[in-house]
C-alpha cells in the first residue's frame, strides 16, 4: 500500500512560525504531536490548519501565511527553483517536484492564448480556502524574489468566495484578485517564461536535481485518498464499492486505509461533488443535470446536499458568480 501522504517540515515549521507572529498559542496537545524531524502527516495538518483558523480572527491569514514563506519553507525544492536558469524552468521544476514540499495538491500548467495558467488543484478539504490562498499567494510571492521583482502584469484567481472584501485582497497581494473561476491559478503573460531569475545557477541546478528525484521516489506520493478522488472525478456517480473493485481492493479494506490516511470515503466523495458542482454551475449546467450528472437521485438531494458543502443554494451560488462576471465585465 502506498505511503501515508504528508508535508515537508520546514512548511509545516513555516505555518508555525505564522501562528506566532499573529500571537497565537496553539495548542500544547497537538504541538506535542508534531514530528521534531522528518515529514508532518498531512491528516495532522489538517489539525493544525483547523486549529490556526480557529483561533484568528483574520480572514486573509491564508493570504499573509503565503506571502510570509521564503524559499527555506519549501525545502529542496525552493533551492532548486532558485537555481533554474528561466521562469519556465522553473515552473516546469514546480510541478515534477511539488510533491516534495507537500501532497496537498498538484500543480499543472494550462496555456489560454498568450496567458499561462499555473493551476492548483488541491485534495484537501479541511481549511480549503485558507490553504489554497496560502499556496497561491506562496508562488506569487516566489515568483517575484526569483525574478528580482520583476514578475508582474499577473492575477490571482480562485474557485472559492472571497473571506473579505476584493480590496482588501488587491491590497495585501498587489495584484488583481478574481473568484468563483473555473480553477485556481496564477495567470500571467506566457512571455514571461523566458524571463531570466537573478539566482540561475545550473551547476547548482544539476547537482540537485538528482537528490529530488530520489526524494520524490522516496515519497511514492500517489495516496489511496488521491486515487479515490482522482477515480469519483471521473466517476462521480459510483459508490464506495465500485470504487473499492476498480482498486482490487474490498470496501471493508478501503475504509480501514483511509482511516489509517486520516480521511473517509464519505469525506472524500463531498469534496470532489462540491468541486464538480460548482464547476458545473459556473459552466451554465442547470440544477437538475448537475444532480443527475453527480448521482443524485433528484434534484432536492442535489440542493439539500450543496447548501451542506456550501452554506448556500445552488441558484444562489449562480447568481452570486453570474453577478461577479457581470461586474467585471
């Protein structure tokens, strides 16, 4: 079976130091628990995202949390996009290699025209919000000290709604903000590509990258709670068992290894129907073949279900995002 996913220490000792510069006094009972060396669970930093949120009053501490990490907090990989010659590079180093900092998400890059998406896709759903503003903001913030600041005539995007007001985000992040998108992403010109970083150093470059490929081996960072999310994205309508079956494994089996990763079928399963559904939505799909299309067995199910995940109705949410693209518009 596949290793248990988790996160470098040094982010995890980034989160920690946040905490402290807020003020904030963690729990004793569960900083006892963090590993003093070695990777942190990333079940347990769910306990710790859960924990900080709780106790600060600040709705943009994702945000801030982010643009607060240096290179250090991302481990290897940090020195390694450091050492590449171009943004480009760099990028392309990012998603082989995030895995090595944490198996919270994936990286990929998607190319719209002349824009070049860096796309988050996180598998987390405790703090969703917090932790993918944290990410994003934490590339943003690389971005520009790898370049000598020169990184600009970007956006931020987002799938969620914002926690404060679209100012407040412009004012801490210096660059547009928008949300309720399709993905979350950092968009920008793919010309800055080629744009040279102030640290290229390829003698560097090539002597690390040897040592995380051996890292990343190491890690075997395909979960079992990854392959079931990546198998409901494509399946949404199927249950614990088909899933279980298209494994080789029984449902008593998967429930016990998914216990073992600190998370459920059930938990697993409303997180990818919640992404589906507001993809779907965004995407002009009415209520009832958003329902269908996820298995519900009627619409009702279908809205009862979402106002769980998203604290409002699907006809809501719609006309909340159709009035956001209007306004931007």
């Amino acid at each position: 079976m596949r290793a248990q996913p988790s996160v470098t220490q040094q982010f995890t000792q980034g989160i920690l130091q946040g905490a402290q510069r807020s003020g904030i006094v963690l729990p004793e009972s569960l900083l006892t628990r963090l590993p003093a060396d070695g990777r942190t669970p990333l079940a347990l930093q769910d306990e710790l995202w859960e924990a900080y949120c709780q106790l600060s009053n600040d709705p943009l501490l994702g945000i801030r949390l982010g643009l607060s990490l240096h290179v250090g907090h991302l481990d290897l990989v940090g020195m390694l996009l450091m050492s590449c010659e171009t943004l480009g590079e760099a990028l392309d180093m990012l998603v082989d290699y995030h895995p090595i900092v944490g198996e919270g998400g994936d990286f990929s890059l998607a190319f719209h025209g002349r824009q070049c998406h860096l796309v988050y896709q996180p598998h987390y759903s405790v703090r969703r919000r917090e932790r993918v503003e944290a990410v994003m903001a934490c590339v943003l913030n690389m971005a520009r000290w790898v370049s000598g600041g020169d990184f600009e005539g970007c956006h931020l995007q987002f799938t969620s709604t914002p926690a404060a007001s679209i100012e407040d985000y412009r004012a801490c992040l210096a660059v547009d903000v928008a949300f309720s998108a399709d993905t979350d992403a950092l968009c920008f010109s793919e010309s800055l590509q080629a744009m040279p970083l102030i640290q290229a150093n390829a003698a560097i470059r090539d002597h690390l990258r040897p040592l995380a490929d051996n890292i990343l081996a190491g890690l075997d960072s395909a979960s079992l709670s990854a392959q079931v999310q990546q198998l409901l994205r494509q399946q949404p309508r199927w249950g614990k068992e088909r899933v279980a079956d298209q494994l080789g494994i029984s449902g008593r089996h998967l429930v016990r290894k998914l216990q073992e990763e600190g998370s459920s079928f059930r938990l697993l399963r409303a997180t990818v129907l919640q992404q589906l559904a507001e993809q779907f939505l965004r995407a002009g799909e009415t209520v009832s073949r958003t329902a269908e299309a996820l298995g519900f067995s009627d619409e009702s199910a279908f809205v009862k279900a979402f106002k769980r995940w998203a604290g409002t109705t699907p006809a809501q949410y719609r006309l909340s995002y159709d009035a956001q693209q209007a306004g931007e518009d």
